[in-house]
C-alpha cells in the first residue's frame, strides 16, 4: 500500500483535516445563536422555533473516524520501517479521541432572550438573574422552556413556555464577581456556559418531602441535603431527566399514574457558593419541579435503595421542620435559633458499605448556613431552602 510509503503525506493530512475542523468549530460557535434566530419572530411578543439540525453531531461522527483511518497498522510490509513515524501519530490517537469524545457530549446550556432579542449563549461569567432586572434584586418572573439541548429563559412568554420564579441567593458569587476576578477564570471555565440541571421535591401523601445527603467524595456540593436531581441526558424533558435522577439516585422509580407534577421555579446556582471560598467553578441553573405521590412515605420507602457513590444518607421531613428549614434561606455563616416546638431530634437513614441504618441527628444541623470561610459544613442547600418556601405556598392550594 502506498501509504507506506509516505508517512509526511499522512501528517500534511492530519494537519489539512485538523484545519479544517478548527474552522468548522469556530463557525459552530456563532451558528448556535443564529439557529434560533432563523425561528424568531419579534413581531409577535412570542419565541418561535424551527426544529433544526445542528452540524455538530455530523462534525463529531466525522472527527471521531478520522483516527481509526490514519492510524491503521500496515499489514503487508515490514512493521520495523514506520513504527517510528506511526510512534507520534498514535500519540495523539487519546487526545483526538477525547476531542471527539467531548464533542458528542451533548450538555444543556440557558440561552437568554430580553425584550425579544435574538436569543444568544448564557457565558459562564453572566448573572442570568442580573440579565433581567436591575440593582441588587435577586429575584425575577420568567418564562422558560426545553429545546433539544437548549434551555431558553425569556422574560416574554413563548411557545411551550412555562411561567416560573428565577431567584439568586443575596451573595451569590458571580453577582459580586469583578472584571478582573472574571477575567482571571481559567479559559475552559470562561467557555462552559451556565449548565442546567434538575431536581424533584417529591412529597408524599401525606406531605413529607424527601431530602437526599450527597456523598462527600463529589466533586460540588459535597455532604449537603438537597432534593434528588442533576443533569439532562440528550432528547429528554425535564420530568424525564428528574425522574431518572430520582431513580438513578434512590431507586425511586416512579411510573405515570403514580404522581402529579408542576414547575416549581428556577434557582442560579455557583460553586463554590461564595466568593470568599473561591473563584467559580461551576454555574447551573437548576430546575425544581414538585412531585406529589399518591403513595405514603412509609410506601414509597420500601422501595428505596439509594445509590452509595451519590447519596451518604435521606430523610423524609415533615412540614414544621421543612419550614423552620426554609425560613433560614437568606442567612449565611450562622445557625438559626430551633422553634420551641420542632423536636431536638431527626430520624434520618445513613448508608455505609452498603448497609442502611437510622440514626438521630440536631435539628439544629438542617439549620445551619453556609460559613463565610473554610470548610463547608452539614446543611441544607441555600437553592433547596428556596424551593422549600415556595413548596410551603403550594400546601394552601393542595388543601382546596
């Protein structure tokens, strides 16, 4: 085979193919926001999109291919003559099969629409409450909605949209972020984007609110109490990534006819949560959504079987503990006073080496705030407090 014979052509080749992705890449990047615009139609006061295609699932196929192409082995002359010049290129087979690895993830990212803009990319550094309102409000009603892998906030209603809250904790850190702190971020963190996630307030029958500890060898947020959820696998909806969470995380399976559902609201969440603990790392935007079984908590827990490596314990709270939780969402590097009629005491299920086991913790403990500096410690998200006094408001219309 002539290819043998001419190990340069094989580099000017990759070099020609690397070129020409680097600029396929650079287009994508703009292609994105002009996708949706090619949908949009301001003069409606409506969000209108085109089911389209984007060119970055043909580009990955493409790319992941061209390695195993190149890097074939000889098989009909002496191997000895090219195992040097095959040396480098296979060298790179890990990392252009990372590339394309990378390409074909495909993560949920907010996209943005103010007074009937075109609807571009959240950046990382962006405070998407701060895109819609002025000053120090951290609190915003939006209009928002799932196309494919992007999460469309709008403060216009738009087709399928649902009508939610979007709220920021008061020392939230890109809020208070400045430009040299943004500018100082590590490249790859600047490109991320705001990422979305989900995460489902399940209450029983008889209105306990399951709470999950996250394992403390994740990489955020870890040993904090917050609802079942995380990320948004390609072609989902919300509930049905929520509900694989849900599962994933429990093995709370749930099926149709076992539960009703309702947007909860949105909360823009930073990690580390504070400034004074580190430059961000990771920016979301999480999804509550209300679950309300049909099944009592007594029901519902003899089908759990949480996940070790996700979930270092849960607990199903009830409403005077769930509110005296809530009532603490605006505090920080403290632990709030404990009402005289909650019980000093909380029954809560630890796992460990696969063994489950109940055991009574303070109250005081899902009181706590986050501590300005340090380690964090034991507590309930500030994003779950949130979620929690808005769960608080449903009872009063559940009850009707």
């Amino acid at each position: 085979m002539f290819i043998l014979y001419l190990p340069l052509f094989h580099c000017k080749e990759n070099h020609r193919r690397s070129a020409l992705q680097s600029s396929r890449e650079r287009a994508l990047s703009s292609f994105a926001g002009d996708a949706f615009c090619k949908g949009f139609n301001p003069s409606q006061q409506k969000l209108h999109f085109l089911p389209q295609q984007l060119p970055g699932a043909a580009l990955s196929r493409e790319s992941a291919s061209l390695p195993a192409r190149n890097l074939q082995a000889p098989k009909t002359r002496d191997r000895a003559m090219h195992s040097q010049a095959e040396k480098p290129l296979k060298s790179l087979a890990p990392m252009l099969a990372r590339r394309a690895n990378m390409k074909s993830i495909t993560r949920v990212v907010v996209y943005l629409s103010k007074e009937n803009s075109c609807p571009q990319r959240a950046r990382f550094q962006q405070s998407i409450v701060g895109h819609f309102c002025t000053g120090d409000e951290d609190s915003w009603m939006v209009n928002c909605a799932l196309d494919q892998r992007r999460f469309l906030i709008s403060d216009r209603e738009f087709a399928g949209s649902n009508r939610v809250l979007l709220q920021r904790p008061p020392f939230c850190p890109i809020k208070h972020l400045t430009e040299a702190q943004a500018s100082s971020l590590p490249a790859e963190t600047q490109e991320r984007g705001v990422d979305v996630g989900v995460a489902i307030l399940l209450q029983s029958a008889n209105q306990k609110v399951l709470l999950t500890r996250r394992s403390k060898t994740l990489s955020i947020f870890p040993n904090i109490w917050v609802p079942p959820g995380g990320h948004i696998e390609q072609d989902e909806q919300l509930l049905d990534a929520g509900l694989r969470e849900l599962g994933e995380e429990t093995g709370l399976w749930l099926e149709d006819g076992e539960f009703s559902w309702r947007p909860l609201a949105l909360w823009e969440s930073v990690y580390p949560p504070m400034l004074s603990r580190g430059l961000p790392k990771r920016h979301h935007v999480v999804v509550y959504l209300l679950l309300l079984s049909r099944e009592s908590h007594q029901q519902l827990q003899v089908r759990l079987k949480p996940n070790e490596a996700e979930v270092s314990a849960y607990a199903w709270l009830d409403e005077p503990v769930l509110a005296s939780i809530a009532a603490t969402q605006n505090e920080i590097g403290a632990t709030s006073a404990m009402a005289g009629d909650l019980p000093p005491a909380v029954s809560i299920t630890e796992l460990q080496h696969g063994s489950a086991k109940t055991v009574a913790i303070p109250t005081t403990m899902f009181l706590s705030s986050a501590p300005l500096q340090g380690e964090d410690v034991e507590r309930v998200s500030t994003g779950t407090k949130f979620a929690l006094r808005l769960w608080l408001d449903t009872l009063a219309v559940q009850a009707e």
